[in-house]
C-alpha cells in the first residue's frame, strides 16, 4: 500500500562521482589518503607555505573589462594564480630554493567567492630539514624587508602583509577580543628567533629603526 509522503522514486537519481571526477567526495578522500601514507613514508611536513591571489596583479589588471573587479572574474584569477602557483612550485621542487623536497602535497581553495589560494605542505630530505633557529631565520622573516636595498618586496610586504591597524586605532577589528588584539599585535622586539616548544617560534623582529606608517 502506497502511503503519502513514502513514495520516492520521483525524487532522481542517485549519481555517485567516481575517484576521477576531480573534486568528488572520493576524488577528496583518495587525496587525502594519499597525503597520510607519505606523512607515514617521510614523516611529518617541514614547510606550511601559503600563496594568496593578489588582486592588483598586472596580469589581472590588464585583463578587466570596464567596471570589473578581480573578484567578477573567477576564469581570469584562476588562471593567473594557477600560472603563478606553478612558477613557485617549480622553485620550491625542481630548483629546491628552501632545500630538496622528497615529498609536497598542495591544494587550491577559494574564500567563498573571493580569490584563489594555495597552500603547500614539503617535506625536505633529512640534511635540509630545519633543525635550529637560525635555520628558520635563514627560511623566512617576520621582519620589515630594508627599504633602500629591496624596495620592492618593501612595498609588497607594507601594503599586503601587515596586521592591523587594530587596538586603539581600530577597536572594531575583527581580531580585537574584550580590548586586546587575539593575534598577540604588536609582537614585541625579539633580537634572535625563539623556539617555543609545542607552540608557535617567536621570529626575529630586531629593534633597528625601520617603521611603516598606515595611510590614513
Ligand atoms: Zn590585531
């Protein structure tokens, strides 16, 4: 007997999206899978790099109709940031610029319908792992690049990677929480790189007279 309600065979079909349907739940799972057993071959990742999508790329630039965003155009941003992704992976794995990497794992994901990023995990061969602080200092830089010998990466660096303004300058920014800034900003002077076991290394930002003054 039929009853209301209990008759589903007009609702579709089910379809189940093989492995090599790219972005399908298995497709995912096997990625994932695949990640542990190298974790379980090489051991735990080295490098957390990060790539976001810079809006004010001429490449992307160039490309805008009148009136458009980088973000009205999610073929054009995914291109170039796809060719831009490939160019940092060849560094990081065929030209080995942080040390030879015997395993890298990668993923692009999307903010909503914002731009592209890429994040990458490496595991480098055992000579090149980074083992002490001046390893990480000889890595990466939490400090401001010198304006006179590289004002270029200056520029990126000030309009792209500073946190804030927050605190008294910003109380509504969304990393204040009950009238402190939840990121810890501004860090205070630090002359070498720490190590903090089990948490995050306090970077070398040394007290030498540099500053960058917010636009207002
Ligand atoms: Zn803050």
């Amino acid at each position: 007997m039929q009853q209301d309600g209990a008759n589903n065979t007009n609702f579709g079909r089910i379809v189940v999206l093989p492995a090599t349907f790219a972005g399908s739940p298995y497709h995912m799972n096997q990625l994932y899978q695949d990640s542990m057993a190298l974790v379980r071959k090489f051991g735990k990742p080295d490098l957390f790099i990060t790539m976001t999508c810079n809006p004010n790329w001429p490449k992307i630039l160039h490309e805008l109709r009148p009136g458009e965003e980088a973000n009205d155009r999610p073929d054009l941003t995914s291109r170039v940031f796809n060719m831009k992704l490939n160019a940092l992976l060849k560094n990081l794995l065929q030209n080995g610029v942080l040390g030879t990497a015997v395993a890298d794992i990668h993923v692009v994901e999307w903010q909503k319908r914002g731009l592209p990023h890429g994040h990458i995990l490496i595991i480098l061969r055992s000579q090149d792992k980074p083992s002490d602080n001046n390893d990480y200092d000889r890595i990466m830089c939490a400090e401001l690049p010198d304006k006179s010998t590289h004002p270029e990466l200056y520029n990126i660096v000030t309009s792209r990677m500073l946190h804030g303004p927050c605190r008294a300058l910003h109380p509504s920014c969304p990393c204040m929480v009950n009238g402190a800034c939840s990121k810890g900003y501004p860090k205070i002077f630090q002359p070498q790189t720490k190590d903090s076991t089990g948490n995050y290394p306090t970077y070398r930002r040394r007290d030498d007279g540099s500053t960058f003054t917010h636009p207002t």
